[in-house]
C-alpha cells in the first residue's frame, strides 16, 4: 500500500505533463498544405475569436496567407511570408519582408485539427 501511496504523485505530475505535451516536429511535411482558420484565442481554453482566414503552408519555405472580410472594403487579402521548420517548431516571419520571426509551437494535432501557439495568440486550424 505504501508503494502505491508514493507512486501516485508521480503518476500525476507525469499525466499532468502528457496532457500538456507540445508536438515537436521533424520537417514541414506534416503541415504542408492548405488550412482554415477557425479561430483564434489569447488562451487555451479562452473565449475564441472567429476568423475567416487560410493558411497555405507551401514546401518552398512560404506561408501564404489568405483572410476575408466579407464586411470590409476589402473582400480579399493575401499575404505571403517567410516560415521554417526548426528545433521542432515553426518559425514565421513576423511581418512580410522583414526579418524577425517568432516560435510557433504545435499545441496539439489530432488528424485535420491542430492548435498552434505563436507569441500571443493560439490558432485553430482545419486542414482543408
């Protein structure tokens, strides 16, 4: 009994870290392609903003952005910028052109669903 009284906070810190566990990710080739943004969100578990937005993460190193504002003036917008596979995570250019880049993590990636933090926002994605 004692044996397993000493185990079960271990159990726990361990379970409590696998819940959490990030995607680390060897190359490009598991987010290659076009995804819909669903949403994004300044926490995990936070209020979800909708977002029409797609993103097209291309094998030459491009992320090609597309969001529509069915609103606004104007109805289309495209953006392509610079990203890479690296340590496990992506690295986007922060705006086009320029040559900072922030870490985006893979929180999580469940078949054509996959949640990724960058610097301040978490982003759902679909893949389409």
């Amino acid at each position: 009994m004692k044996k397993y009284v000493k185990i079960l906070p271990l159990l726990a810190v361990f379970c409590a870290i696998s819940v959490n566990a990030e995607v680390v990710l060897k190359d490009n080739s598991t987010i290659l392609g076009k995804w819909k943004l669903n949403a994004e969100a300044a926490k995990l578990d936070g209020e979800q903003k909708k977002v029409i937005v797609e993103w097209d993460f291309k094998d030459n190193g491009v992320l090609q952005t597309k969001a529509t504002d069915s609103v606004g003036r104007t109805k289309e917008m495209n953006i392509a910028i610079k990203y890479f596979v690296e340590n496990g995570e992506i690295q986007k250019q922060i705006t086009p052109g320029g040559e900072k880049y922030e870490s985006c993590k893979v929180v999580e990636k469940k078949g054509s669903e996959m949640i990724i933090k960058c610097r301040f926002l978490y982003y759902f994605l679909t893949k389409i």
